[in-house]
C-alpha cells in the first residue's frame, strides 16, 4: 500500500510535463497530517502572475480528483536557480 505522499508524487508526475512545457516547474515539499499539500513553484512559476490560479486551478484540482484525501495545496517560495531563470513562459 502506498502513503499519501507517494500518491501525491505520482500525481505531480503527471501534471509536471505541463508545467515543463512552459518553462515551469513544480516540487513536493511535505504532505501534512491534515492532507495539505505544500509545493515549491520552479522555474517561469515562481513569481508568474498567474502562479496563483494554475497552483488553485490547475495542480490542486487535479491532486483532488488523483488523490481524493488532499485537503487542499499551498505553496511556498523558493530561491530560484539561475538555470530556472530562463524559461519565458508561464501557463
């Protein structure tokens, strides 16, 4: 049986590509004890005006309907890599 956790990595797995696909990127930091979620938002995410809805609109509604017991996900910032930097998309 796998953990949350895992679960949630694998689901991350699926939706990265669409991340990637825009210069972007996304990384599981933890799953607390009441299911919520906590991401690093990589690349041209961290700091896109529209980090915000694709974390709601798009990562956390599809971790919901892959893992039913996330409770919900928040991101935190994070220094972003120079190699990061050169992505100009954001989706």
């Amino acid at each position: 049986m796998t953990s949350i956790r895992d679960d949630v990595e694998n689901a991350l797995n699926e939706i990265r590509p669409m991340l990637q696909a825009d210069g972007g990127d996304v990384e599981l930091v933890g799953v607390d004890e009441d299911n919520v979620v906590t991401v690093r938002l990589k690349g041209a995410c961290d700091g896109c005006p529209m980090a915000m809805m694709t974390l709601k609109n798009g990562i956390e509604r599809r971790l919901k309907s892959m893992v039913p017991e996330v409770d919900s996900v928040e991101a935190i910032s994070g220094a972003r890599d120079e190699e990061e930097d050169e992505g100009d998309g954001c989706g």
